[in-house]
C-alpha cells in the first residue's frame, strides 16, 4: 500500500487543524437566535421557504424576485434547511458554520495547489532564490503550505468574517463562496491538462456560484488574474515572440464562455433588483456621491481588516455628509490618492513579484459589485461584502512576508511564528466577541449605535427591539433619534407612536401617527392603529369617532376585508359612533378572518368585543395594550 508523503500528512492535518479552529471559533452560535435584520425577509416570516422542499417552494426560487434577488441555490438552501430545523435556529446557523468551516478548507488547499512549486529546490536555493524561479513562487513545498494555511487562517478567523456566517440571512455569501473556490480549483485542473470535460466543469462551478450570488461574476476576471500569477500562463506564452499576442489572447478568449454566463446572470440581477425597488436611482443619490463613497469604502476596508474595530451590521451612507458639503471633501481625495498610490506601487513592484500585482487586484476587481457604484440598499459599506475580496490583501501580505523571511537573519525566521501565533489569537479572540454580538436584536443593534453616528437605521431597530421586549420607555429615545438623523423615517414615526401610546401619552400618539402617515399615506398599520386609538381611549378629549370611522373605513375598503385588526378597528369605530348593530356584525367578520388566519386568541377576543356591542357598549382599552409587530 501506498503511504502518504510527509508533505501529505503535512496538508491533511492542515486541513483538518483550520477546519476545527473554525469550528471553536463559532461554536458562540449555539446561542444565537434569529434577528429582525432580514432573517424575518429570508426565513421567519416568509411563507415560502416555510413550505420546506416542496414542488410549489422550488419552482418560486427559480421564477421569483423575493427580496429584490434571484439567486435559487441560496432559496433552495434555505427551503432544505427549514424542512430539516423548522424554525430551530441553531440549525441555520451551524449549515453556516459548515459552510464557512468548508471554504476555509478550500482556500488553503486551491492556493496550496495552485503555488505549489514544480521541484524542491536545494538548501542554497532555499536561501537565495534563483534567477529562474518564477516571482512569487516558493522555494520549498513546505514554505508554499504554510504561507496558503496561513492566507487560510487569517480569512477563516477574523472577526469580519462574522456577519456572513453568523447570520442566517447571509447564507449567499458562504454558499456561493463554496463554488468560487471549486471552480478556481477546477480551472487549476484544467490548466494543467486543458480538455472540454474539465472546462465544462469549470463552467458548472462559476453556474453554481451565480446561482448562489450574482457578486461572483468578477471571477472570470481573477481566473485572468491567476494566469498572470501563480499560474504562470501569460508568461508561458509571451516566450515565444512569433505567437505570444496570439497565445496571450487565446486566455482571454477562453474566458468568453464564462463571461456570457456572468453578462446573463448581471442582467437578471438588476432586474430583480429593479423590480424589487432596491436600486437607488440616480437623482437620489447621484453618481459623485457614488464615486466618492466607493473611494472611501475601500479604504475602509483596508482598514478593517488590519485593525478590525468599530464593526456593525449596518453602516449608514455619508450621503447628509456630501449634502452638506459635497462629495470632494479631502478625506475622499486622500481616499483617492491613497488607492492611485498603492496602484502604481502593486504595478511597479509587481513586475518581479506578481503576486503584489494579483492579490490588490483581486481585491479591487471582486469588491467592485458591492462598492456603491451601482447603489444597492442605503448603507455605506458592509462587513460581509469582504468575505472574498479579503482573500488578495491577505494573499499579497503572507507571500510578501514569506519572501521576506526567506532573506531575514536565522534568529528572524526562527521567531517569527510568535508574533504571527499572538496576531492569529488576537484574530479569533475577536471573533469570538463578534459572534457573540449577533446573539439577538437588543446586543446587535446596541452595538451598531454605539460604534457608529447617526445611524439611523440601527436606532430605528434597537427602538423595536426594546418595544418588542415590552420596554417602551427605553425604546422611545432611540426611536427620536432616528428620526432625528431621517425626518422622513415613516416606520420610526410609527413606533415611536407605539412606544407613547404603550406609556399613556395619547395626545403625543396620535401627533406621531399623524406625523407617520404624512410620510407614508398609505401605511395599512399606522392608520389602523390611528383608528383604534380614536375609538377605544379611555380619555374621552382623545377620542374621535369620525376620524376613526374614516381610517379603518378606507384601510377595510382598500385590503377588501382581509385585514381582521382593520376590521376590529371598524367595529370599535362603529360602535363609538353608536352604531352598534353595524359593529357586531363587523366585529364577527373580524372574528371570522382571524381564525381563519389561526390567530385563535385574538379571534376569541374580538368575538367578546362583538358581544359587548350586542349590548350597546362601546368598548374602552388601555393604550398599554397596543403592541409592535
């Protein structure tokens, strides 16, 4: 029997020491719940993946624009999740932790292969590279395993890896992450021995990525990247003169395939997103204030992933900023010139070490989807958008310093593990502190708020949260200050109302409802419950049977009787305006709608309501009572 090389054993127990640090790392999850930040859009409240895997659910994830997206794959994934977990979710977020445990694994064994050197060099060699050695390329096998685990590494452990695995929404990004790194070691088979056979399967990986998130349509671009360095195609084909334009164009034209599948997968995508009202239009955010935050954006980043602080789940747009005074302030023009430089830098020294040249390309290329030029949602950046962009900064920095340290003095070399090992511990420790901020809403968005200023969006969350946890008098100052940074916030005003009323300042109530459908006439929820408030508050200098007879009137006309708490509502509204006969009969329907909904109880108690108006009483609750969805 064949045994196994000392490189071999080398590489499995690699493999299997990131795949459990990944592991130990996330085991925090055990305690994480849902949030109300998409989790309800993906998961929680949408009907369709809670069929499990049904005829009906599949066929939606190929023909719908949910949520403003089409990627199937993530949609099947999910619906398999829910048919095995349920509502579980530890379940979700351990199918995520698998995944990320999965891609940490393939990382360092497709950049293991890819820069594995053709021959073992000699001790001499191993001290001076030779002249012939190809830039970048590691001298011993060994060298080139611990420089891909510790790219490895440092993509499996740190903390900015956090809200693509620890949130179950984000499951497109370490799905579609597993077939980026299955295709670029399908390319790298291919590359070695090119036939259809694995090219097809090259073209089946970048179809499983896209079919997972469309933000990997950048890859054919960092395949060109990779020809370039470490697999030397480019350079393999310049050496011949008499061909080498037509061997060099050969690569690009190999990519046309690919690049038709990355073209029909862009347009569906902005269709979706059209369609689903998440692309910002050009008046709303013009296209300097887009360019001035991509500059900003990336360096961001950068920042981020050499000094992680300050991490939140939602970052707002500097866009009141840029209102106030433009978009070309100098912090932008020093972003600009800062990434010009480092440009001109990665080209120059990149004509020896081309993986300088390859890692801040790849970073610029495959973060250029989510950078803001092409404006999804209202944030500035996002933790998750770095999950693969990450991987060439990382890559440029380990192989720098691996030829560094092939020229460093002995005591160097023979230290340098330890302030690596400190950094790596730093790293996970972090992490861990990360992972543990998306346990629930209320330490979620409390962290969001305390990083970040006037981030509207977190304040508007952290104020539901603290409604939904039955603490109105501590929700109401988030909920201010939301609409303090966003006057126009309707869903704020709405809350903020909630709050108040729930404290027994109705008059303050029913002005922030007010305020809510100024902003938002058609809001369903504010004018039912606006409705509700006129017809039942104890204070009778509140109450105003017309206006409540109006609201619920029109929101029963324009739901055609479906909505059972506008209907309840026109009852109360009825009975206020002594029409009680009208009002049982209301109230009945309503009663009828919600058991048909399988909301029992309130049916039950819409059913005693309708009782009382049988017997002429109007009926009276306490603000207390109301409740945010």
């Amino acid at each position: 029997m064949i045994q196994p090389s000392a490189t071999s054993r080398r590489r499995q127990l690699t493999a299997l020491v990131l795949f459990a640090a990944t592991a130990a790392v996330y085991a925090p999850v055990w305690n994480n719940q849902f949030v109300h930040f998409d989790d309800d859009v993906y998961l929680t409240a949408n009907p369709h993946v809670q069929q499990g895997l049904t005829a009906e659910a599949v066929k939606w994830c190929f023909t719908s624009a949910y949520a403003s997206n089409w990627h199937p794959l993530t949609w099947l994934s999910h619906l398999l999740d829910w048919q095995l977990f349920g509502a579980n979710a530890l379940g979700h977020h351990l199918v995520n932790v698998l995944l990320h445990a999965i891609n940490t694994v393939l990382v360092f064994l497709v950049l293991e292969r890819i820069t594995r050197p053709r021959s073992i060099a000699t001790e001499k060699n191993r001290r001076r590279p030779d002249a012939n050695r190809n830039p970048g390329e590691s001298t011993t096998s060994s060298a080139n395993l611990w420089r891909a685990a510790l790219v490895a590494a440092l993509f499996c452990l740190h903390p900015l890896r956090v809200e693509s695995v620890a949130w179950a929404a984000e499951r497109k990004d370490t799905l579609s992450a597993l077939f980026w790194w299955l295709t670029i070691g399908a390319y790298a088979s291919y590359t070695a021995s090119p036939n259809w056979r694995r090219y097809g399967l090259v073209l089946l990986g970048l179809l499983g990525g896209l079919l997972a998130k469309p933000a990997v349509v950048t890859l054919p671009v960092v395949l060109l990247l990779l020809d370039c360095w470490p697999l030397d195609r480019f350079a393999a084909a310049v050496r011949d003169t008499r061909t080498s334009w037509q061997r060099a164009w050969r690569l690009v034209l190999e990519k046309l395939p690919l690049a038709a599948l990355c073209a029909a997968s862009s347009a569906v995508t902005i269709w979706a997103q059209r369609r689903g009202g998440s692309l910002s239009a050009v008046e709303h955010l013009p296209l300097a204030y887009r360019i001035a935050n991509a500059l900003l954006a990336y360096v961001r980043y950068l920042e981020l992933m050499f000094w992680p602080r300050g991490l939140a789940c939602y970052y707002p747009h500097p866009k009141p900023d840029f209102d106030m005074h433009g978009p070309w302030q100098p912090r932008v023009l020093l972003a600009g010139g800062l990434l010009a430089a480092l440009s001109i830098v990665a080209v120059w020294f990149g004509r020896r070490r081309r993986y300088l040249l390859v890692g801040w390309f790849w970073y610029l290329i495959t973060l250029l989807p989510m950078i803001g030029l092409v404006q999804v949602g209202r944030q500035a950046l996002a933790d998750r958008y770095s999950y693969l962009p990450s991987v060439g900064i990382a890559l440029a920095v380990v192989w720098l310093a691996g030829d560094w340290l092939e020229s460093a003095p002995g005591v160097v070399r023979r230290w340098f593990g330890v302030p690596v090992a400190i950094a790596i511990t730093a790293l996970a420790a972090l992490t861990v502190r990360q992972v543990a901020v998306w346990r629930d809403d209320l330490s979620l968005f409390k962290r969001a708020v305390s990083v970040t200023d006037d981030n509207d969006v977190a304040l508007h969350n952290l104020g539901a949260a603290l409604l939904l946890a039955n603490r109105p008098a501590e929700a109401a100052p988030y909920l201010r200050e939301a609409i303090r940074v966003r006057p126009d916030y309707a869903t704020a005003c709405r809350l903020l109302a909630i709050a108040l009323a729930q404290q027994d300042q109705g008059a303050e109530a029913i002005r922030w409802y007010r305020e809510t459908l100024r902003w938002q006439p058609a809001s369903i929820d504010a004018a039912t419950e606006l409705a509700w408030l006129y017809a039942t508050h104890p204070d009778a200098r509140l109450r105003d049977p017309a206006q409540a007879l109006q609201l619920a009137g029109a929101v029963v006309q324009s739901t055609g009787e479906r909505s059972y708490p506008a209907l309840d509502a026109l009852a109360a509204a009825f009975a206020e305006n002594g029409r009680f006969d009208e009002a049982a009969h209301v109230a009945d329907q309503a009663a009828q709608v919600a058991a048909s909904a399988g909301d029992a109880n309130t049916a039950h108690q819409i059913a005693a309501r309708a009782a009382r108006y049988r017997a002429r009483q109007p009926y009276r609750e306490s603000p207390t009572q109301m409740q945010a969805e």
